[in-house]
C-alpha cells in the first residue's frame, strides 16, 4: 500500500520519544532501563552473537542525547517553516521504518555509549554545529527556489552546492558521524553512520545528480554527488 505523507512526522515522532529519554535523564526514571531492557531481549532473540561479544553501555549518554535533541528539534522546525513539500507518496513499510528511525537512534545512544575524551567531545560539538548551519543554508537555497517561480524549480546555487548535488544529505552525514563520535564510537550509531553512507549514495542521491544533469545544461561538471571532491 501507498501513503501520502510528509517528513514532518518523522521529526514530531523522533522529537517527542527523544524528550522522554532527556526527561528520563533528567528525573532518573526507569523508562530508558526499561527500553534497554526490551531492546537487548529483542536483539537476544535476532541475533544472540551480538549480546554474547558486545557488552552494552549506558555510561555518559547526555551529549549525544542533547545533540540528536538539538538536530530532531531543528529539523521539525526546518519542516515546519522553511521546507516546501511534495505531496510526496510511501509505501507503508517505508513509513513504519521512518517513524521507527528516530525513536530507535535515541534507544541506540543509551545502548552503546562511552565515555570520551573531552577533546573527542569538544570536536563532536564542532562537526555538529558546522554540519547543522550549512543543512540549514542548504534546505533554505532549495525552499527559495521554489518560491521564486511555482511550479518552476531552478539549479540550486551558493554554499554547498558549489561542490556538490545534494549537499543537505552531506551534511546530515557529518551531524551523526558528531554524535557517533560523541558517543564514544557506539557499535549501533557507527552501524547507522554505516546505513545513511549506504542509503543516500547509493538511493537517494544519484537520481536527484542525473536529474539536474539532464534539466540543465550549463549545470556544473565538477560538481559532486555526495560527497566533495570524491563521489
């Protein structure tokens, strides 16, 4: 089956699970211990190699809470004030996995974190807050060009997009490559770094690069996919 739907739920869904953890952070609850709990009893059950060689950590989890808050929090307002959407269509596996996405990201922190250094930490802020203006310039370039002709979209100009197709998914990739750092390196944070290098390289970038190619033709050659310089 097919939905319409739009990302900002995604975001009000990982925003409002987030907050719990942070709340529960905060006033030392039992709702994380026992998502922990549920999550490691289901993992037992998938794949029992991952809970007999990995020990699971829940030391420091506070910095890479607060900056995933920072991100889930920008972006439901991104959605909500700066981003034209698409009456755009899902198959309903896809949208149970987006739901799923955030609210597992934050049980992920409270899995596999460490303690770091605070000069792993002090650079995890630095990549973050980096990373998060420039995917907000980026996400403001491609909301103006759709407000200046509708129905009309121009070659997205300026910031990242000198150097590359789709800049915004670039810079989402330093923001949770920072908390992954932030993390102390978690298994399942690395694992999702894993995923989006996959997901957006491989699916959602390449279509978006041919399409400007055969839309306009002074688009810039040495303009990247993803990745500057290199794909």
């Amino acid at each position: 089956a097919v939905v319409s739907t739009q990302s900002t739920g995604f975001y009000v869904t990982g925003y409002l699970f987030n907050t719990v953890f942070l709340l529960d952070l905060i006033f030392q609850t039992s709702f994380v211990s026992a998502s922990i709990s549920f999550a490691e009893d289901l993992l037992s059950v998938v794949s029992p190699v991952v809970i007999t060689k990995f020990k699971f950590s829940v030391s420091q989890p506070w910095l890479p809470s607060i900056l995933l808050h920072v991100q889930l929090t920008r972006r439901l307002l991104e959605s909500l004030l700066v981003v034209r959407h698409d009456n755009s269509k899902m198959h309903v596996a896809h949208l149970v996995f987006a739901l799923a996405y955030y609210p597992a990201l934050s049980i992920s922190i409270n899995l596999s974190c460490h303690p770091t250094h605070l000069t792993i930490q002090f650079i995890a802020i630095i990549l973050f807050s980096w990373a998060s203006l420039h995917q907000y310039r980026c996400h403001t370039i491609l909301a103006q060009l759709r407000d200046k002709t509708p129905g009309v979209y121009g070659m997205p100009q300026g910031d990242w997009f000198e150097l590359v197709s789709s800049p915004h998914y670039f810079a989402e990739m330093i923001v949770y490559v920072s908390i992954f750092l932030a993390s102390g390196a978690g298994m399942f944070l690395g694992l999702n770094c894993l995923y989006q290098l996959l997901n957006f390289s491989l699916i959602c970038t390449p279509p978006t690069h041919q399409w400007y190619l055969k839309k306009f033709d002074d688009y810039p050659k040495n303009r990247k996919i993803l990745i500057p310089f290199i794909y």
